[in-house]
C-alpha cells in the first residue's frame, strides 16, 4: 500500500501528527563489531487520518525482519506477570472458564499469560511469529505455534477444530502491518459465542501525557475507541466493553464479540466514547497541536541532561525499550550525556543502542557506577525499577522519571 494511505480505509493521510525525524528501527540493536557500521534509519513521521481518525506510521521493514528475531521477553518485567496472572483470574471468573475451555494467545511472546490458564487446567495455546520466545513458552509447556496471525493462519486453526472461547491478543494490534486481515482474522477464528480482548496502548493518553517516546517504526498505528469501533465494525465484529488500565502509561482493554452475539453494551463504553469527544479527539487541531508540545518536551529534557553534565554529575539509564530509543535519537542524547544503560534481559546486554551506541549492560554495572541519576527509560515500569534499585539512594543518587513531565525521584 502507498505509504501515505491509511492501512485501514486507504485514504489519503495529509494530517500530520508529529515529525520525529529520521531514526534507526528501535529493536534493530547493534552488535558492538558492528559499531563502526552505516545504520539505515527511516523517517518517523506519524500522520493521522481524517476520515477514520487512526494515527498511523508507514511501514519500512517486513514484518519478518523485525520479529523473526525479537528480543522482547515479557517475563523480565515481574509487575508485567503480576498483571498477566491477574488478568487471566478474572477472566477466569468472568468468561465462566473451566477445564473444558480453550484460550488462545496471539503473540503470546515467553509464555508469560498462558501459563496462568495453564495453571488453572485451562486449555492454552500461544501464536506467536518470534522464534526465540516461542521456543521459551515450549520449554515451559506451552503449546505455541511459530506464525503471524491473519485470515490464513485463523482459517488454518478453525479447520483443526480450534473453538476458542477466549481469544487474547495483548499489545499486537499497533504492531500489525496489515490491520485489516489481522482483524478478519479474529472473526474467522472467533466462535459466536466467544470473547476476544485485546490491550493496546490508549491515544488519548499518548496525547494527554506527551509521550512521544512511545512512537517508534514498529509500532505501526496509534488507536483512540472511536477508531477501534470502527475497524471492529467493519469486520462483524462488536466491542461491548472497555477497561481502563494504567500499564504502558495508560491502556485500554477491549472485550469484543461477533456482530450478532448477545452481549450488551457496557455503559463505560459510552463514557469513554464523551471523554474522547471532550478531549479533542474527533477535531483535526488536537493532532496539529501535537508537534509543538514533543518539541518542548524534548527541550525540557535536553536541558537537564546538559546541565547535569555541566554540573559535572554522571547519568546512567536503565532500561533498552523501544520507547527508549525513540526519546533518545529524537533529544540527540551522546555518551557524553549518558554513558550506558543496563537491562535485565541477557539477549540485550552487550549489544549496543541503535542510534544512540549506548552499551547495554548488567544492572549490577550501574551499581558499581554509583551515578548521580538514574534516567528510567521504560518510565511504565518506574515503581518496579525503583524499588529494584534501592540501594541508589544509600549514595544520593535519584531516579529520572521522562513522563509527562521530567520529574526527580529522591
């Protein structure tokens, strides 16, 4: 499809939201032999679509060449499994599932979810195209099948006899090239009588909260309600209910059916629906506005970063997110401004940042660096990572939260 057309109704995108400017892919990490190397890096220019409203960035890179060797491991984030093992209790209770039930994952990454239905002798079953957290979610006992899911592989799982009665699909749908056979998908797959929920980040938030960091390549489309009724709709499909939840900064979870099915409408569907509407959302101006705020945004945080370097203070991160990065290339942070970051994940460490070259370290390496600040990339996770690192403040050293705004924790 034409880079400038919508990936979901192929109009003419001619709305910008925010200009980045040019960024390497921010999950193409770099082996440190190859830190001399040209890097490719493609224009980060999201542009919202004024006939169904999705915010939405034009694909680079297939598919494969991103996933196929992902590094995201969800079960290194121990609050991200506190929230999977809550989700999969009640659903347990809500969904009425038991022993004779089946749940299907899609991108069920490590296993991280499943293994909570697992647990509780529910019938599990992840999709998921990276081979690396497959193979771990096999190793745990997880049956998981190594594909992308579309129409194909729905129509492939019905004709073995696969009736979910619940479908997840948790943080995939921004990451979906084609959105429109991802959600063709789900209808084939979905029984008349099933659930799907899918969680995904809320745009309402992202404006809200000026987090433009969570903007990056392989994040494709960016969703208000409004526009995920609309896709939803477009496909047989209807979303009866709507949770809010605070995980990446502020999420939504859909709990969607078929067309016909005889759940009802939820009340907080229509209230969010107004929320949106008082916010801006279905006026163009909100979105052209977008780029101003980032901008100050990134002042805001280029300036302390530069002054703590005049005071003679040292700044380490924590974290390799994708969101890291795109905060990182856009503000044109240097080692000279942060030395390193640390990550838990060991399929991180030793590599280097794309963009940025920050070497990926042990977290025990920031320990023995003793630095003045502590910039919390994956500022979702700032709780966890400051109670991780407690022992920072036994030296004077604070936390740096990038969140709406830049905030020093003591």
């Amino acid at each position: 499809m034409d880079r400038h057309r919508c990936r979901f109704c192929a109009r003419a995108l001619d709305e910008t939201f925010v200009d980045l400017g040019l960024s390497p892919l921010a999950n193409s990490f770099v082996p440190t032999e190859r830190a001399d190397a040209a890097e490719p890096t493609y224009p980060l220019h999201a542009r919202a679509c004024g006939a169904c409203g999705l915010v939405q960035l034009p694909q680079f890179e297939p598919a494969a060449n991103i996933f196929d060797r992902y590094l995201y491991y969800s079960s290194y984030s121990e609050s991200w499994l506190r929230h999977a093992e809550s989700y999969a209790d009640e659903m347990i209770a809500r969904a009425r599932l038991g022993a004779a039930s089946k749940v299907i994952e899609i991108a069920s990454n490590d296993g991280y979810l499943l293994q909570y239905f697992q647990r509780a002798g529910i019938r599990a079953l992840g999709i998921e195209p990276a081979s690396g957290p497959a193979a771990t979610a096999i190793a745990k006992g997880i049956p998981t099948r190594t594909c992308y899911f579309g129409r194909g592989a729905a129509a492939a799982l019905r004709a073995e006899g696969h009736e979910p009665d619940l479908i997840v699909a948790n943080n995939v749908l921004p990451h979906v090239p084609d959105l429109n056979d991802f959600v063709a998908g789900l209808r084939i797959l979905l029984p008349e009588t099933g659930r799907a929920t899918l969680e995904l980040p809320h745009l309402l938030h992202l404006i809200e909260q000026i987090q433009f960091d969570t903007i990056y390549h392989e994040h494709l489309s960016y969703f208000s309600l409004a526009t995920l009724e609309t896709v939803f709709r477009a496909h047989g499909l209807r979303v009866f209910d709507v949770d809010e939840l605070p995980t990446h900064g502020g999420s939504l979870r859909l709990h969607v059916c078929a067309e016909a099915a005889p759940q009802g409408a939820s009340p907080t569907l229509e209230r969010l629906r107004q929320r949106e509407r008082d916010a801006g959302l279905d006026q163009p101006a909100t979105y052209r506005d977008f780029q101003a705020k980032v901008a100050a945004k990134r002042e805001m945080i280029r300036g302390f970063l530069v002054g703590a370097q005049r005071a003679g203070k040292t700044v380490v991160a924590y974290g390799a997110p994708a969101k890291g990065n795109t905060l990182l290339n856009y503000c044109g942070v240097t080692r000279k401004l942060i030395s390193f970051t640390v990550d838990r994940n060991p399929h991180k460490q030793g590599l280097l940042l794309p963009g940025t070259y920050l070497p990926i370290r042990d977290p025990a390496a920031l320990i023995a660096a003793r630095p003045d600040y502590v910039f919390i990339l994956p500022w979702n996770l700032k709780d966890e990572i400051i109670a991780q690192l407690a022992e920072v403040r036994a030296w004077g050293g604070q936390f740096v939260v990038p969140a709406s705004d830049l905030s020093i924790v003591s």
